[in-house]
C-alpha cells in the first residue's frame, strides 16, 4: 500500500478512486507516564515517552485505514490527513485519527 499526504504520486497515474477510508485509534496514558513527562517538561527536555505513545497509535491509525483501503482492491491513498487530539479527564487520552482516498495506481 502507497500512502501519501499529497494527492497524487510522481510516476503513477490514479487509474480509480474507490472513496475515502479512515482509521482511528485512542491510547490512555498512564499516571507513572505522565509524572516523568511533567518533570521533563518542568526541566526543558523532550518527552521519550509520549513520543513513542504518539508514534504507536500513528501507525495503528494508519494501519486502519489501510486496511479498510485494501478491502476496497485499493494500492494506495491519497490526500492523508493526520489529526490528534488530546481527550478524557484532564487530557490523559491521545486520539489519532487518519483520512484519506483510496485509490487504484498504475
């Protein structure tokens, strides 16, 4: 499967789009996680683990969605649009949700 964030690929031509296909995922993280966040923050550094929670539930998204594109008979999407938002009390959820046209490429 081809992904892209753009609407067409250099070098292969739409032949079909067979419509849009989306894949969500919401992952909680945990207190211990969110402590040694705070303290990250508190002293300017970069947050390892909330990078890898976020990384984890891109790519469950996007496995989704290309796994409802290739039940279409797509090769590719197209036009992807990666959204994440924090839910839950306090933000102590992470939601990412992808969009995109499934398409047949040649």
């Amino acid at each position: 499967m081809i992904l892209s964030t753009t609407p067409t690929f250099e070098g292969h031509r739409i032949t079909k789009y067979l419509g849009l296909v989306t894949g969500e995922t919401i992952i909680g993280a945990n207190f211990i996680r969110d402590f040694f966040a705070n303290i990250t923050d508190v002293l300017g550094g970069r947050s390892g683990s909330y990078e890898k929670v976020l990384g984890k539930a891109k790519k469950i998204a996007l496995q989704e969605m290309s796994e409802q594109a290739q039940e279409l008979g797509a090769n590719a999407i197209v036009s992807i649009d990666l959204d994440y938002e924090t839910i839950g009390e306090s933000g102590s959820m992470l939601m990412v949700s992808a969009s995109g046209t499934a398409v047949i490429v040649e």
